[in-house]
C-alpha cells in the first residue's frame, strides 16, 4: 500500500509541474501579403498561409512564410523562438499569443488570426 501512495504522490506532482497550455492545438491564419502581378496563386498561398501547433507543455512549431519556428510559449503567451528552420536562432522581432474565445491572435511582423484547426 505505501508504494501506491509514493507513486500517486509523484504522479500527482509531477502533473502539477506539467500546465496544459491554453493555447494547446493546431491552429492555421493567413498573413496579409503584398505581391507583384501575375504572381502564381500556389505561391500566393503558401506565402500567406500560417501554421501554428502548440503541444499540451508548450512547445510549438510556427511555419509562416514556409519557414518553420519552432520554441517555447511562455504563460503570457510570448513565444521564445529556440531554431528557424532547425537550427539555433534568435528572433529579435517580439512575438506573442492572446487567446479570445475559440480564436488566437499572433501577434510578429504584424497581426494574424488564427482559427483552430484540431483541439487539444
């Protein structure tokens, strides 16, 4: 019986220090871009298109403008961004999550809605 309750108590501790973060899911917006005429619609699209997916403890990989970020999202909801295009970078440009209702609002190099494409 003392085994089950050390094990319990460890489980349950260690869910403590494991927060499930808001912003959990995948998420997909569209960037506002300015292209020259004639430019290929695919192109267009994959451009435009972001991409977000936010694993349960917060790690995330952002695609936006086909290049992929990937980090960690504070619980203000700033995104530390660790590699870019998996390498090491630094991002100085800031970058943050605000969640209303069923939607997030990115916040780098401009705004971006996102809907929720999966959930948690």
């Amino acid at each position: 019986m003392g085994g089950r309750a050390v094990s319990l108590l460890l489980l349950l501790a260690f869910g403590a220090c494991n927060s499930v973060s808001p912003f959990a899911g995948k998420w997909e917006g569209k960037r506002s871009l300015d292209f020259v005429p004639n430019t290929d619609p695919s192109i267009q699209y994959t451009a435009t298109r972001v991409e977000l997916t936010v694993s349960p403890d917060g790690r995330f990989t952002l695609v936006d403008r086909s290049l992929p970020l990937e980090g960690q999202i504070e619980p203000d909801g700033t995104l530390k961004i660790e590699q870019m295009n998996g390498r090491p970078a630094e991002v100085k440009a800031p970058a943050k999550l605000s969640r209303t209702g069923e939607t997030l609002r990115l916040e780098f190099e401009g705004s971006i809605e996102l809907r929720q494409l999966s959930p948690k």
